[in-house]
C-alpha cells in the first residue's frame, strides 16, 4: 500500500507531495492538469522507465537538468519502504541521464508500539553500492510482491486500454498466471532431448570405431612381443662384443712390455746421439778459442810501473799547487805594498801614514818600492817555472792514464777468454759424463731388447728395426679385429636403437590405443546413457505439454469464473442470477479471449464484439480484477478512468461497487468527472501556469 508519493521536477510537478489513505483514493483534476502523471511517477519508481515514453529524458520538467521521484510505501511484512529515484542529464547532453536509485526499509514494523528514539532506516539496494535493476526488482518483489508483468497487466489499468484485454494475451497471461513455467520446461526438455539425440547421432560411429580399435590393440600387441625379443636378441650381442673386446684390451696388454722396451731402446738411442753430438759441439767450441800468450806478466808489471808512476806525478802536482798558491799569495801581498808605496811617494812632503800617522819618508819608499819589485819579478818567474811544469806534469799523467787504460782493456778481454775457457772445458767435461751415462742407458735397453727377441742382431739399430716391426704387426691386428668388432657393434647398436625406438613407438601407439580405446568407450557409453536420456526428456516434455494444457484449462476456467462474479458484481446483480445479463463466461485456453453467452442471445459470441462499449468496459474491467483477485491480492489498484464512457448514475454505482469488492487494499483511481456519493479520500490536481500542484479536496 502507498503511504505518499513525492515528484520533483517530474514533468509538470516541481516538487509536490501526495499522501495516500487506505480504500480508494480519488486523483481529480480537469483534462491535462496532470493526474495521469502520478501513475507515471509510481511506474518510474518501482522500474526505472515509463510505458509509452521512450527516453527517461521526456519525463524531466521543462528546462531541468534533473528530476526524482520518493515512493513511501508500506511491504508486505508491515515495515515501512522508502524508494527514491533520479535522473540527470550530463552537462552539454540533451537525452542521455544517468540514474541512481535507494531503497530503505525501517527498523520496525508501522503498527508496532512507538518506541523512544527515531525509527531508523537501513539500507537494502542501492546503486551507490553497485546494486543493479535485476537486484532492486527481487526485492521490490518481496516487499509488494509485485512484478512488471503483474503490474501492466492486472494493476495498472491504463485509460482506453480496459477493453483491449478481452481479445486475449496469451504470453502476457502465461507469465502472470504461471502457465509459461510449464510451457519453457517442456520447450526445455524438448531442447535437452534434441541436443542429446543430435550428440547420439554419432554413437554408431563411436561403435563402429570401437571396433576397429579392437582390432588395433591386438596387432598392436603381437607387433610390441615381436619388437621386444628382438630387441633382447640383439641385448644378447652385444653383450658378446663386450667380450670380445675385453679379448682385445688383454691383446694390447700383452704387448705392453714389448711396447715399452721398444721405447726404452728408441729414447736411449736417441738421448745417446744427442750426448754424443753435444760432447763433440762442446770440444769444438773450446779448440776455437785462442790460447793465452805469455805477456800477461809482462802487463802486470807494467801496470804496476804506470801505477806507482802516476802516484809520483799526481805527489809532484799537489807540491807544485802549493807552491803556485803560496807565490800566488806573496805576489798579491808585494803588489799591494808597492801600490801603496807608490801612493804616499806621490803624495809630497809633509804626508803622513793612514794607517798609523807618522810621517812619510820618501826615499825610504823609493828603496822598499824597489826592493820589492825585484822580489815580485822573482816570484812572477818563479810562477811561470811553475806553470810549465805543471802543464809537462799533465800531459804526462794524461799519457800514462791512457796507457793505464788500454792495460787494462787488454786485461779483461785475457780474464774473459780465460773464463770462456774453463766454461768450455767444464762443458766438455759434463757432455763427457752425460754421454757415458746414455752409453750404460743404451747398453742395458738393449739387453733387456734380446731378452725378448729371439736370434736378436748384434747392432742396436736392427735390434730396434725388429723390435718396431714385431710391434706394429701385433699392434696392426689387434687394430684390425678391434675395427672390425666396432663396425659390427655399430650396426648392431643402430639396428638396436631403431628396434628400440619401434618398440617404444609401439608402445606409446598402444598406451594412446589404450586411451583412445578407454575414451570412446566412455564415449559410448555417455552416448547410450544419453540417448537413455533423451527418451526419458521426451516423455517429460510431452506430460509438460499436457500439464500446460491442464494448467491454462484451469487458469482459463478460474478466470471464467471469477470474471463472471465480479461482472455480476459491477452490474449490481450478485444475488439475481435469472436478472444477469450473461448466462456465462469462458476464456479460451490457446488465447485467452474472453467469450460470452448474453441471455438475449442464447449463443456463446466474442466478448471484445459484445454490445456497446459500456458493456465491453464492465467485461475489461472485471476481467482485470478477477486476474488481480487470482494472481494478488495485489498491494494496490491504479485505475485510470475506469468510468470513461458511462453516465453519470452508473458511474457512481460502478465506483462504489469497485471499492466493495475488497480485492486490493488500496485503489488510486484518476477522474474528472464528479464522484459524489462514493467514500474515499480525495486530492485534486489544480494547474497553476505551465506547472501542476496537488490539493486536498
């Protein structure tokens, strides 16, 4: 039951309220004041669009950007509901909205006690919380325990369409009625049994398949015996060329020894020619160089005379540097006398001594002046003696170390060759000892060679030549058997690794036999068990199909029966069945069209072809509440003009007997005509400019 409904910004409303009683509820208005826009706002409420109207942008106000409608409304379990729902057009969009939608439930049932507190509402769908319209629908249809098909077909009643009805909705019905579950379970038998008949349609391939499969797996497993002694027959072989070619190792072994000594004898040989060429090599070296002359001693005592020679010219040298530095000292010492002597000579009479102030005699001066020059030119040639002397002296050491030094080059390059001869003469001597050892090395390799030859030769080469031959003719046939066994064991591998890889082919061949075998198998038997199935499917969907026929008869007679009471009802003659205008009533059970018998005809005619359109009006509308009274009761009534077309004295009997009829709690029913006499509450739509607002009358 609606307990208020609020529009805002819906159509012509901008934000009105409408408050709903119990009983029936009068929406009076002139023509194009906007009642029919109520029932357009429960219907965009409880979901989401609006029949006839193809964009929710349509139902916006002139101008809007937005508009909303809140639906309070009482469930069935006694709590109150509060449904909201908006639409708003995007910036820079002209039809394309986005919605949101609430519904709340409060804490406590309507009728309950008040209880200190504000009664709280929760929160059942939402979209904010990703809810969708599949969501908001099951519980819209728990709380009113209303669907859309019951809603256009039996609770709201639109204006001019009652009568439309009467010619049958034989889908509409189904659904609202419970006749369409009967009719899609035999549709999906039906459907289940044709898919698993079409999947059976291969079963005699599958059997002919599990034949030849049988066929297979037996070859298969006398081809995998066959492969497998083969392969142990040829396991067998090899394991003889293991034995043969330990035969061969213990060949090679034998020889060893003989092997070795021929080495040994091949190496001595060899480290006896290069002893003997290194020996010669070192006594050649050594007779090419130069024996040492007799005039080392000679040297030696001439550079001890050079020595002791130059020790007396460098002794000479530092006496005659002193000598020079002594003169040199006393020629400095007379120059400076005689230059002052000759200072104070030209300084006349009366002159005295600087230095210590006596009087200046000038003969004296003269006398000492040349005294002193006398001494000064025998030091001067003294000097020069001197300097000769010096310079023989120096020429003489520059000749004696010259001599000194080619003495000594000549006494290096004696101690050198003396060194290169005893280095050679020890080299002859460790080729010597070398060359004796590899002579005592030879002589026993080759005793231990005639040890093993039989006549061996006298010579070492030919005893060597004998023993190489011997060994590579022994050698060379081992080689050849072992190539010859090598060969054979290759092709004996290979036809073994091929008999293997067949025989593991085989076998994986076998195993997928085996599984495709197991597969098909299973395969046929899904197959039989779903052909099982499918006559089973069959048989259900044709007792669906019965059962629909038997579920419509009734619901077609149910309808019959009860559209005829409320009929009665509407035409005020319940109780007086002789006076009743229709004998009777039927519903076709294919279409639903409702088929009446009139008294005045006696005959059974179409409904929707049934005298004028007041009678075709009372047989709609009975029609619609005897589906609400059947499938309902429904939580409340929406009846658009209901009246249309009637006069005024019936119009007012047929309200008052709607509202007797006590199929629904509630009725909203839109008029503009006059309902005097006809209990109920009452609100008048009145128009104010473009807009419309609500009144209570």
């Amino acid at each position: 039951m609606i307990l208020s409904l609020r529009l805002k910004g819906f159509r012509r409303y901008r934000d009105e309220t409408f408050t709903f009683a119990p009983g029936i509820n009068f929406v009076e208005g002139e023509n194009n004041a906007g009642k029919s826009t109520v029932f357009y706002a429960i219907e965009y409420a409880l979901f989401g669009r609006v029949t006839g109207h193809k964009t929710i942008a349509a139902l916006m106000a002139p101008k809007a950007r937005a508009m909303g409608v809140e639906l309070v409304f009482r469930g069935r379990d006694g709590h109150r509901y509060r449904l909201q729902r908006m639409h708003a057009l995007p910036p820079r969009s002209r039809s394309t909205t986005i919605g949101h939608f609430t519904l709340k439930r409060s804490a406590r049932p309507i009728d309950a006690p008040s209880e200190e507190g504000e009664d709280v509402e929760t929160y059942v769908a939402s979209s904010d919380f990703q809810d969708r319209e599949d969501a908001l629908a099951l519980e819209l249809s728990r709380a009113l325990g209303l669907t859309r098909r019951f809603f256009d077909v039996a609770v709201h009643l639109r204006q001019g369409e009652i009568t439309s009805i009467l010619e049958g909705a034989p889908r509409e019905l189904d659904i609202v009625l419970g006749v369409t579950s009967a009719v899609v379970a035999a549709d999906e038998m039906r459907a289940m049994a044709l898919e698993r008949e079409k999947e059976c349609a291969t079963l005699p391939v599958l059997e002919e398949s599990l034949k030849r499969m049988d066929l297979d797996r037996e070859g298969g497993r006398a081809e995998i015996e066959r492969l497998a002694a083969e392969r142990a027959r040829l396991d067998e072989r090899l394991a003889s060329f293991d034995g043969e070619a330990a035969a061969i190792a213990s060949g090679l072994a034998a020889i060893a020894p003989l092997a070795d000594v021929g080495a040994r004898l091949e190496r001595a040989r060899a480290e006896h020619r290069r002893a003997a060429e290194a020996r010669a090599d070192a006594v050649a070296a050594l007779e090419s160089l130069p024996s040492a002359d007799a005039t080392g001693a000679e040297e030696v005592q001439r550079a001890s005379e050079l020595a002791m020679r130059e020790r007396e010219i460098e002794a000479r040298q530092h006496t005659l540097d002193a000598e020079r530095r002594s003169h040199d000292r006393t020629r400095g010492d007379l120059g400076a006398r005689i230059a002052r002597r000759r200072d104070h000579a030209h300084a006349g009479a009366g002159a005295r001594c600087e230095a210590c102030g006596q009087a200046i005699d000038a003969a004296l001066a003269a006398r000492e002046i040349e005294a002193w020059s006398v001494e000064l030119a025998r030091t001067d040639a003294r000097l020069t003696e001197i300097d000769a002397e010096l310079a023989t002296l120096r020429e003489s050491g520059a000749i004696l170390r010259a001599e000194s030094r080619r003495m000594a080059e000549s006494r290096a390059r004696a101690e050198a060759l003396a060194a290169r001869r005893a280095d050679a003469v020890r080299l002859v001597e460790r080729r010597s000892a070398s060359l004796e050892d590899a002579s005592h090395a030879l002589a026993s390799s080759i005793d231990a060679a005639r040890a093993l030859v039989p006549d061996p030769p006298g010579e070492a080469d030919a005893l060597a030549a004998l023993l190489s031959s011997r060994l590579e003719h022994e050698r060379d046939a081992l080689r050849t058997r072992r190539a010859r066994l090598d060969a054979e064991r290759d092709v004996v591998r290979e036809s073994h690794a091929r008999i293997a890889s067949e025989h593991e082919a085989r076998t994986r061949r076998a195993a997928e036999v085996e599984r495709e075998h197991a597969r098909t198998r299973e395969a046929c038997e899904r197959l039989r068990e779903l052909a099982s199935t499918a006559s089973r499917l069959r048989v259900l969907s044709e007792g669906f199909r019965e059962l629909q026929a038997i579920l419509r008869d009734r619901a077609a007679s149910a309808l019959a029966e009860h559209t005829h009471t409320i009929h009665r009802a509407l035409q005020g003659d319940a109780h007086d069945a002789k006076n009743a205008e229709l004998k009777s009533v039927r519903l076709d059970p294919e279409t639903y069209a409702l088929l009446v018998t009139p008294n005045d005809i006696g005959r059974e005619v179409p409904a929707s072809a049934a005298q004028g359109g007041g009678h075709r009006l009372l047989l709609g509308l009975a029609l619609e509440l005897a589906i609400a009274r059947l499938v309902g009761p429904p939580p409340f009534l929406l009846l658009d003009e209901p009246t249309y077309g009637l006069d005024r004295p019936r119009r007012a009997a047929l309200l008052a007997r709607i509202a007797s009829l006590e199929i629904t709690p509630q009725i909203l029913l839109i008029t503009h005509h006059d309902t005097e006499g006809v209990t109920g509450r009452r609100l008048r739509v009145v128009r104010h400019g473009k807009h419309s607002r609500v009144e209570a009358a």
